[in-house]
C-alpha cells in the first residue's frame, strides 16, 4: 500500500501546474552620469543585469558608451557590445573582453547578431556600417548604397539569413546580401530607433528625429506615418512586445511612453507615475505578456506590467541608459 500511495502522489503531483521560470535576463548599457564632473574617476558604468526588482549586477569593463548589445541565440556567453572605441566581444559571458576591431571601428552606435548565422556580426557606427563573417575576428566596410553613413540602429531580419535593416541619418536602408548593397527603403528624415516585431515579423517600426513615428507592414520594404503621433516628436526608442503583435511602444524626449494596443491605429500617451517625461529605451519583457520597461534619462528604470497599470521603480536612479535588451538565458 506504501508503494502504491507513492504511486497515487507522484501521479497527482504531474497534473499540478508549474510556475513558468523567465528565460531572458534584461540587459542595460549605461553611465552613471548625474552629478558627474568631467575629469574625476568613472562610476561603475557599462554592462548591467537585473538581479531583483530594484537591483542590478555589473559586468565587465567600467565603460562611458555601451550603446549596444547582441548575442546568438542560445548562446548567451557570447556577447557583443557596440562601444564609444569600437566593438567589444566576450565568450564567457562577460568575464574577460577584448576589443575586435581596428582603429575604423569608432563611435558604434548599435550592433546585431545574425539569428540564422551567428558567425554573421553587424555594427552601426556614426559613419557607416561594418561587418564580420567570422565572429568578429574580421571586420568589412558595409555602405554601398548609403546616401548619408550617419547609422544609429541595425537590425537584422530575424526570418530572412543575410537581410539586413538600417536605422540611418538619410532614413532606412535594406540589403538582402549581408550588407554588400544597400537600397533606400523609406521615412525620408534622420531615423534613430529601428525595431521589428517577434510576434509579427512583417510588422517594423521606426523613430525620427523631430519627424515622429513611422510603421512597416511589409517587412520593412515600405513605410507609413504612424496616425496619432506627433510629427514634432523624437522618438529614441521602440520597442514591439514580442507576445503580442498588436501591442507596441514608443519613448522619447518629452513625449513619455506612447503605447497602442491595437495594432498601431491609436495611441495613448502615459507620463502618471513617470518623475520625467523622457525616454531614452524601452523594452518589452518577452517572459511576462505586456510587462513593459521604461529607461528614463537620468531618473531611473520604471517598469508597468500592463498599458493601464502603473509604473514602479526598478533601479538605476542617476543613470543614462544608452541600450537596454532582453536576452536568452
């Protein structure tokens, strides 16, 4: 009867739900630049993890400019970093570093891993684009077709090996060969925030300087305004929440978060609970629907676990957050 009891209990306990465990760790680039007086000695700035709901742990280098973050896809030891002196890689998760590019490399402003071939590295810089087919051991120039080299953001479609989008100062470009050509896509203003969506991958979106929102339905190849947002915002960041193709949002100065539920056809402006109204990165959390973060510049990280619900704190009070991303692991 033991035995059988023991049976019964284990049968039981396979029918009992399980607390879902997070998969992604949210990552910030970041200076602690509050009350910072050039010349003396840098806090603890570069890499960031969140450990607990206030708290973060750093990692690496005390570095002024991590403006980007990238790694493959199950492998979360290699990191990649698009740095104010070029770009940095890690193989052990952020123990021991080495800069991979040469003295060309500078003032990299964005940086991306290709999902289907991770030997595939991408980096904007603010005068153009490189890349490297070996994990960074080797780096090309990548600005054939560039009307203006000025790139702040690079993403690579993650359904398409080889296609490549760029956030330029002369609007977005796409090439389809790994960034051997480049063809001009659409939003003719300078473009500082490029994202597309995981839950739709056809659905793109795009932040202006001083000219707005813009969307793509169609992978990127065409763009439209995005109805209900100001033309005279700078949005300097977007961010689809990877659960839910009809929910995204939009930050920047003086604007607070821009959110929509439906898909982008209308917005609704949060600033309630926010000290500032200014943004700098959002991000979505892809292990809780509709959590949403909120770097804000120089106030701390915020965090929302729903459109309507209201903002909490979560750390980095004195902070500008340059790059803030969910990764795997």
């Amino acid at each position: 009867m033991p035995n059988l009891m023991r049976i019964i209990l284990f049968l039981l306990a396979l029918t009992l739900p399980v607390a879902a465990t997070a998969q992604h760790t949210l990552w910030a680039g970041l200076i602690k630049s509050k009350g910072y007086v050039v010349g003396s000695p840098l806090s603890q700035s570069g890499l960031h993890y969140l450990t607990g709901d206030t708290t973060w742990a750093h990692v690496g280098w005390n570095h002024p400019r991590s403006a980007g973050l990238s790694t493959p896809p199950g492998q979360p030891d290699t990191l990649y970093v698009a740095a104010g002196n070029g770009v940095l890689r890690s193989f052990d998760g952020g123990t021991s570093w080495r800069i991979v590019t040469g003295w060309e490399v500078t003032e990299a402003t964005g940086i991306d891993v290709d999902p289907n071939r991770p030997a595939d590295v991408y980096v904007a810089t603010a005068y153009g684009v490189w890349r490297s087919m070996d994990h960074g051991q080797t780096w090309t120039e990548a600005n054939a077709g560039f009307e203006k080299r000025y790139t702040q953001k690079i993403e690579v479609d993650d359904t398409q090996p080889g296609r490549v989008l760029a956030a330029t100062e002369g609007g977005v470009y796409v090439s389809a060969n790994a960034g051997v050509a480049w063809t001009y896509a659409g939003v003719p203003h300078p473009v500082i925030s490029l994202s597309q969506s995981e839950a739709d991958p056809m659905l793109w979106m795009a932040g202006t300087q001083r000219n707005g929102l813009f969307l793509s339905r169609d992978g990127g190849q065409t763009w439209s305004r995005a109805e209900g947002v100001s033309d005279a915002h700078s949005i300097y960041t977007v961010s689809p929440d990877p659960t839910d193709a009809n929910r995204m949002a939009a930050g920047g100065w003086d604007t607070g978060l821009l959110i929509s539920t439906d898909g982008g056809e209308t917005w609704t402006t949060r600033t309630d609970g926010l000290p500032i109204p200014h943004l700098y990165c959002l991000a979505f959390d892809p292990d809780n629907p509709g959590r949403l973060y909120a770097a804000t510049v120089e106030a701390g990280i915020f965090v929302i676990d729903s459109p309507t619900a209201p903002f909490r704190d979560a750390g980095l009070y004195g902070t500008l957050v340059w790059d803030m991303t969910f990764l795997d692991g």
